[in-house]
C-alpha cells in the first residue's frame, strides 16, 4: 500500500511540474512571438468555413482578436463612412458595428482610403490607414481607441513619402520596440517597391531613428511590378511577412500571396520557393492583401480577398477566410478544405431587407465620400434630403450577388423639381437608374459625368411607386416600376442596360436610393429589399 501511494504521488507530482513547465513555455513563447491577441478561449474552433465570409466589397481585410471577440476593418475607397469596424465571435459570422470615421474624413486628407490594419496593444486599439494628404501623395496615418467600436481619435500621418506611402502595420521586435512596417507606392510611376520599417514611439506620432529595407518586389517573378500588403508575425524564432504581388485590382487583376521569412526583423529576409501561397482557384480569382489572426485553440487563419469567378469586379473584392498550417520546413501553407467546395455559394442568409422602422440608420448604408447626405428616420420611412449636385442625395447598399433584384417603395409627393429613385452606381459620375419625377417615371444613365434620358413614361400621379431593377451576371440591368409592388411595368423597346462601364478599377457597384432637387425637396422611403433571383 505505501508504495503504491508513493507511486502515485510521484506521478501526480511530475504531471503538475510538466503542467506548470507547459505553461510558461506557452506564455514565454507567446510573448516571444509577439502575438496581439490574449488567450482567452473563444466559442470553440472552427471546423468547415463558409466563403466569403465578408460577402460584397470588403477589400485589403484585416483582423484581431481579444478575448472571445475578433474585431476587423476592411478598405473604403471613396464610399464613406470610412472603415467599417467589424465583430465576430467565430469568424464566420460578421456584423458592422461601427466605423473609425464615422461622420467625417480625417481632417489632413482629401480620397483614397485604402487598407486599414487593426492592432491591438496593450489596452489599446490602433488602426493604420491609407489616405491621400490634401494636395500631396499617398500617406499612412493612425488613429486609436480604447474601445474597438471607438469612438477613435486620428492622431494623423505617420509617414508621407513623395511616391506615396500606403500599408501600415506595427510590429515589436525581441527586444519590445515598436516598428511601422509600410510599402513605398513606388509603382505609381514605373518604379520598385521596397517595403520599408522603422522605429516609432509608443504614441505612434513619429518615427525615430532610420528606416531600413525588408525586401522589394523581383520584376522577373511573379510579383511583376509591386510587392505590398504585408503583415508580419513570429513563430518558432522567425519573422515571417505575408504579402501581395501583382496587380491588384479590376478586369486585368493577377494579385496573389507570397510569403519570407528572416531570423531578424531587418533581415537578411529570404522569399518562399514555392511562392505565390494563394492566387486563384475553380471559385476565386486574384486572391491578396489579408491578415493572420490566432484563435484560442491555436490554430491560425488568414483573412484576406478575393474576386468571385461568377460576380468579379460587380461584387468585388469579397473577405475570404482560409486556414494556415505549417510545414516541416517551417513555411507555412493554404490548409485544403471544404472552403474551396463551398466558396462562391450565393446564401439565403445574405438577403436584405429594410423597413425603416429602427431607430438609427443600419451600418451597411454607404454615401460618396465627402457628400454625406441629410436622412431622418421616423414613422416607418426613411425621409432623404434632396441635393443638387451629380446623382443627388445617395443611400447606397453594396451588391452582394452577381444575379439579383433591389426593391424600393417611395411616397410620391406633388412637389415638382425632384428626382427620385433607385439606381445602380458604380461611382457619383458613373450610374444607370430609374427615377419619378413631374408625373413621369424616367430611365437615365449616368457615364463620366454626363446624364442622359434613355426613356420616359407617363404616370399619374399615385400615393406610392414602387421600384425595381433586375441585374443579370452583374452586368446586364433592367428597371420596372409598380403601383402596388406586385404587377410590374418596364419600358417598352428598351434592352436591358449594359452596366461594363460602372464599377471603377477599385470598387464594385452599389445599389442607391437617390433624391435630386433643392435641399429644402426631400422624399420619403419605405423599404429597400435584395436577394439572389
């Protein structure tokens, strides 16, 4: 009996000295590695991943995750409010919850909002973005929050360099100094792209010291003319830089994921053989500009994104989410997967709907960067102020699917000089839509600037109009109109409309609710619906 106690004892007392020795290991390694998430165990692991996970125009995506919680931002471009703060809790499932910018632009800047990075640092929530100084180049600047809905305060660029500046990422060394890590837009005008670090201090306001070079793109590769979106993270005593190369965007896209490696963070830095990772499959095209994050179980995933084959540039560049394994060698690889099966899939789930009977406007709603339209909502109505200038007043929705219908329902009102209506919109100069205005139902289009009026129809004057734009392989757009929402009009001998022009080489058509007149016209809607067809 007493040596089998014994026996026992001892066994229990080197399984807690191998528990204990585990986890300092695990915490030492941790810290080591640099990770910006905590450990705590999140809803459980994720097992079969539905793409895309961030359906419609969600380009350069970037993730964290604190706690239970993962929180992400993706690229604006010009469709304001700037950079959608997203929440998950099993990156599958994803809601706007808010935006870093949410009433205006940072004040030092002017267009091009581009690639935001979410970081999380002691306590801390930063996010690096990209935006075009006012009458100047391409810069990165940082805002922060101590809560990741925000609100954030812009603390301005961080770097500004003639060429452009664009990518931001922070990353502390084994030492624990911070660094920036950006991509010099050297391809801009013909020119290399280094990816360029440098010290910064904690308030992330200046740079310190001097800036040294990581690598830049190989023409002769399949990088071609840029390298850029980096995201950088140890593991197992190297720093490894996850980036893109090609060309990113539009009809002539080639983007795909390369990946280096270096035992310090100022290199020497040394290129995957195997490179690109990712560039396209049977569903997806383009593939680049993403983000690692770890999840409690320590598995590791890449959010990034992708064109979809069916929808290409009229969806646009969609969050995909793929898991990451490493290799014996220590390069890591795109784990095989049921995402490649499910990727692409147009969801029942994504339909959407609004009756206007919420008390503050849904975070998916977008208008143009710096024409922030006036709404109220009230009374189960959505009341839009009309304005002038280009397409007016515009609500927009991104598209989700590449063959759908949009409904809206408008009260009509006497008053003579407004427009309004649903359009499909590519930007404020490039649109086609069908609009009521003085007892006439109106099919326009919009390109370069330059509007036109392919058709009118005479229409008495009714309490509410209904409208209705059918879109067939993002492409090819046909209006109706209806006084009850159920039997339908169209315009006789007319085509459907050829959309190929819309979308601009960064961005993907949105679905609008526009109102054109005097500010003091305004118009109310009540319902804007979306689904698959």
């Amino acid at each position: 009996m007493y040596r089998s106690n014994r026996l026992k004892n001892s066994n229990w007392h080197l399984f807690l000295i191998f528990s204990i020795s585990l986890m300092l290991f695990s915490c030492a390694d941790q810290k080591s590695d640099n990770a910006k998430e905590d450990t705590t165990q999140d809803t459980g692991a994720l097992d079969s991943i539905r793409n895309p996970v961030l359906q419609g125009d969600f380009a350069d995506p970037s993730v964290v995750r604190v706690g239970n919680d993962y929180w992400a931002t993706a690229t604006s471009s010009e469709w304001a409010p700037l950079y959608p703060i997203l929440h998950s809790t099993d990156l599958q499932n994803w809601e706007i919850v808010d935006h870093v910018f949410p009433d205006g632009l940072p004040e030092w800047s002017e267009a091009h909002y581009w690639a935001p990075e979410i970081a999380y640092d002691n306590g801390e929530y930063y996010i690096y973005y990209t935006a075009k100084k006012k009458d100047g180049p391409l810069c990165v600047g940082v805002a922060s929050s101590d809560n990741p809905k925000g609100p954030y305060k812009d603390h301005g660029p961080i770097v500004c360099q003639e060429a452009g500046a664009i990518d931001g990422f922070q990353i502390r060394d084994d030492q624990g100094k911070l660094f920036l890590i950006w991509k010099e837009d050297g391809n801009s005008r013909g020119e290399p792209t280094p990816m360029w670090g440098q010290e910064m201090n904690e308030a992330r306001t200046e740079l310190l010291g001097e800036r040294f070079e990581l690598f830049r793109n190989d023409p002769e590769t399949w990088e071609g003319n840029l390298v850029e979106g980096a995201y950088l993270l140890k593991k197992d005593g190297y720093y490894y830089t996850f980036y893109s190369g090609d060309a990113c965007c539009g009809r002539g896209c080639t983007y795909g994921i390369g990946v280096a490696r270096a035992k310090n963070l100022q290199g020497p830095w040394e290129k995957y053989q195997d490179n690109p990772l990712k560039r396209e499959n049977e569903d997806w095209k383009c593939a680049g500009h993403g983000s690692m994050v770890q999840s409690a179980d320590g598995r590791y995933f890449f959010l990034y994104h992708a064109y979809s084959k069916d929808g290409f540039v009229y969806t646009g560049r969609q969050g995909l989410l793929d898991e990451i394994i490493w290799g014996e060698d220590g390069w890591p690889e795109f784990k095989e997967n049921n995402t490649e099966k499910l990727a692409g899939k147009e969801r029942d789930s994504s339909k959407v709907e609004y009756m206007f009977d919420a008390d503050e406007l849904s975070q998916n709603w977008q208008w143009p960067v710096g024409n922030k339209p006036n709404f109220t909502l009230g009374d189960n109505k959505l009341t839009l102020e009309a304005k002038p200038d280009k397409l007016g007043a515009v609500l927009a929705h991104r598209s989700l699917f590449s063959t759908y219908q949009a409904v809206t329902a408008i009260e009509n009102d006497t008053v003579s000089n407004i427009q309004y209506g649903l359009a499909a919109i590519g930007d404020e100069n490039n649109a086609l839509g069908i609009s009521y205005t003085n007892q006439q139902i109106i099919l326009w289009k919009a390109q370069e600037g330059q509007t036109v009026i392919i058709a009118r129809s005479d229409k008495n004057f009714t309490p509410k109009t209904f409208f209705k734009v059918e879109v067939s392989n993002g492409e090819e757009y046909t209006f109706f109109w209806s006084e009850d929402g159920e039997n339908w009009q169209g315009f006789k001998d007319i085509e459907p409309l050829n959309g190929f022009y819309l979308p601009p080489w960064d961005r993907a058509i949105r679905i609008g609710l526009i109102s054109k007149g005097e500010p003091s016209l305004q118009v109310d809607f009540d319902l804007f619906k979306m689904s698959p067809k």
